[in-house]
C-alpha cells in the first residue's frame, strides 16, 4: 500500500502546525496532493481504469475546494503551501 500511517504521519508532521493537525487546510491539501500524485502514476500504466479517473477528478475537486477556502481566508499560508507544494508553475 502506498499511503501507510507512517506517510501519514509524516505529510501532517511536514505541513500542519503539530504533528497530530491532520484537519487543517495545509494537512488535507498535502495529502491530497499525494494522492493525486500516486493516482496519476497508476493512470499512466492502466489507460483505461475508470474509477480510478473518477477517483481523481474528485479529489482535484476536494483540493480546488480547499485551496479556494485558504485563499479567501489567509493569502499568505495559501501562497506558502502552493510554493512548498509546488502546484503552480
């Protein structure tokens, strides 16, 4: 499995403010980030896995949703966490 509670532990660790934050924007996005990312990696070896396209289109939307909510609320920790992220080129 790709994401263990370690990993887990880890993306919360490196972008919440405590280690146990794992309902923060910052937390959240960086777990769906990581998610999108694995997700992506597997589309590209099965073109034609559906649920998996599915799966992402959904997540992308969750991460949208939240990236908007950080935006409108505090520009600076928005900015932080595309930059650390690196979402935007």
């Amino acid at each position: 499995m790709y994401l263990t509670s370690e990993k887990k532990a880890e993306l919360f660790k490196t972008y919440g403010k405590t280690p146990s934050d794992t309902g923060s924007p910052e937390s959240q996005i960086a777990l769906f980030s990581f998610r999108i990312k694995n997700l992506t990696e597997h589309m590209k070896k099965n073109r034609k896995d559906h649920c998996t396209e599915r799966a992402i289109t959904m997540l992308v939307g969750k991460r949208r949703s939240l990236l908007r909510y950080l935006k409108d609320r505090d520009i600076n920790r928005y900015r932080a966490i595309i930059k650390a992220l690196g979402l935007r080129k």
